[in-house]
C-alpha cells in the first residue's frame, strides 16, 4: 500500500523559498504558504496550493513545516510569536527550518517546540537561486535522527546533497562556515582581478586562466562568471552575505575565536553597504575595491 505523502507546509516565499515550495508541488505534495507578501502566495495558490493567512494556520494544515526566512528575529517570530507555527502546530509535527541564522537561535526554538511535542530539524541550504530553481541544493541537517529520516523524501524533493551533521545546531554552524568561505573566496578572486588588470592583463584571458589552474572554484565558476558579464542581478544578495558574517563574528566572540580575514570580509561588504549596493549579488563588493584602487574594470553591461 502506498504511504500518504505528508502535508506540508511553507513559510518564506523569496527568491530561494519560492522556487523551494515549487518544486516541492511539482513532487505532488499538498502545501500550505505563506509569505508576508500577497504576490508569490497568490501565484502559487493558481498551482492549487492553499493559502494560509498566518504561520499558525499554516501549522494547523500541516504535519511538516518549513521555513525560509532572512534573519534570526524573523525565525523566532514566525515560529514562537503571537499566530505562530507553534500555536498551530500539533505534537508530533517537524519543523524543517532552512535559514542562515546563529545556532543559539535555533537552539532555543527547538527548546521551546519540544515542550510541544513538534520536532526541529536544523536545515540551511546552500547553492543559491539556481540550485533552488533546480532543485540540487546542499542541505546540512541537525536533529533527531528519526525526524530526519521521516523528513529524506522531502528534503530530496528540495535538495540532491543532503548531510546529517548531529544535533540542532550544527546545520547553522556548518553553513555559516561555507559562507565565510566563499566571502573570502570572493574577495580573493576580485582582488585579483583588480590587481591583473592593473597589470595590463586582459579581463576575459585572465577568467579563463583562472578557471584553468589552482585558482578555481565554485565561486569562480558561478559567481564571478557572472561578474565578467557585469550581471551583479542578486543570486545572493551582498546584504544577506554582510548578514552571515555578522553572525559568524557574534558566534566567535562567544567562543573566544580570533576571525581576522573574516572581520576584513565583514568591513569590505559594511563599505558595500554604504555605497547603496546591498541588494546587487555579493560580488558587487568588487566596485568597493574598484573605488579603493581608482581601477574601472572593463565589464560587459548586465
């Protein structure tokens, strides 16, 4: 006899959580949305999802939950505040939330879903808009185990890499760790660049034999692929970066852990920020060291 797929449902309609939510209702389960904007509720609810006009009644019609949200206030909100995830929410229900926010956060929601029975699973994902669309985005998963394992078929619906990393938590610790990375990635990559064509280096020469050697990576296949083009169209917008570091900054004053090039990364994205570019893509923090060397990179026009 086949299993009845849960119903789920989806809290967090953004440029991530949107194309989530899609492909979940291309693999035919039954949602439940719901976004602080009309608009991506509206195009789904055409598809034959069911509108929610609150978290709570989202939890009310679902035995899971997910939640794609942009900061850790907004995660306690939506899942602790007045109509909440967790007064709708009944025992027994699991709680998917994917958001880059700090582990202590997380930590406490799960605490507080725990006295009613509802499960937290720990889930950022990572891989941008594309992966999201394709759905091939890398999950790292904290949590009971066995709520893991009741919640793989939906994950693989959302996600082609899924890790189970231990206990609530951890998924935070290791997603912030792979976007400090790519910051500093990122700013190496630029700062070559400016420093190549200072040089006289052809732009489009230099991406190529940078794609060629030891200077490749994910970021440069991505990311900066995109730069060369002068698409800075936010696949990660610079704010949510900026946002990551900060977190990762606050978690490592409390853990007493020197984060010098990630302070330098955080100041580059602050010094972005400030020239009115947090909602181009992450790597418009190139134009920060374009004004701080008096190089103008010759970008195709996005």
């Amino acid at each position: 006899m086949k299993r009845r797929k849960e119903k789920v449902g989806f809290i967090g309609l953004g440029n991530v959580g949107k194309p989530m939510a899609m492909n979940l209702i291309k693999k035919s389960y039954q949602l439940t949305v719901y976004d602080i904007r009309p608009e991506p509720i509206d195009e789904l609810a055409k598809r034959g999802v069911r509108p929610a006009k609150s978290p709570k009644e989202v939890a009310e019609n679902s035995d899971i939950i997910i939640t794609s949200l942009p900061r850790p206030s907004d995660v306690e909100l939506v899942i602790l505040g007045i109509n909440g995830v967790l007064e709708g929410a009944r025992e027994g229900c699991i709680i998917i939330e994917t958001s880059t926010i700090d582990p202590s956060t997380i930590r406490k929601v799960a605490e507080e879903a725990k006295k009613k029975g509802v499960h937290v699973l720990d889930a950022p994902i990572s891989g941008g808009v594309n992966a999201a669309e394709k759905g091939t985005l890398t999950i790292m998963v904290g949590g009971e185990k066995q709520a893991f394992e009741k919640c793989r078929s939906i994950l693989k619906a959302i996600g082609k890499e899924i890790f189970y990393v231990g206990d609530v938590g951890m998924g935070k610790v290791y997603k912030i760790a792979t976007n400090i990375s790519a910051s500093i990635n990122t700013l190496g990559a630029c700062e070559a660049i400016i420093w190549a064509v200072a040089a006289k280096a052809d732009l489009k020469t230099l991406y190529e034999i940078m794609r060629k050697s030891s200077a490749n990576s994910w970021v440069l296949e991505t990311a900066i692929s995109r730069l060369i083009k002068g698409d800075f169209k936010p696949s990660f917008a610079l704010r949510w970066m900026r946002k990551d570091l900060e977190l990762a900054l606050n978690v490592a004053a409390g853990l007493g852990v020197p984060m010098q090039l990630t302070s330098l990364a955080y100041n580059l994205f602050t010094a972005a920020k400030a020239l009115g570019l947090e909602n181009e893509n992450n790597t418009a923090v190139i134009k920060v060291l374009e004004k701080i060397s008096g190089i103008t990179l010759p970008l195709e026009q996005g």
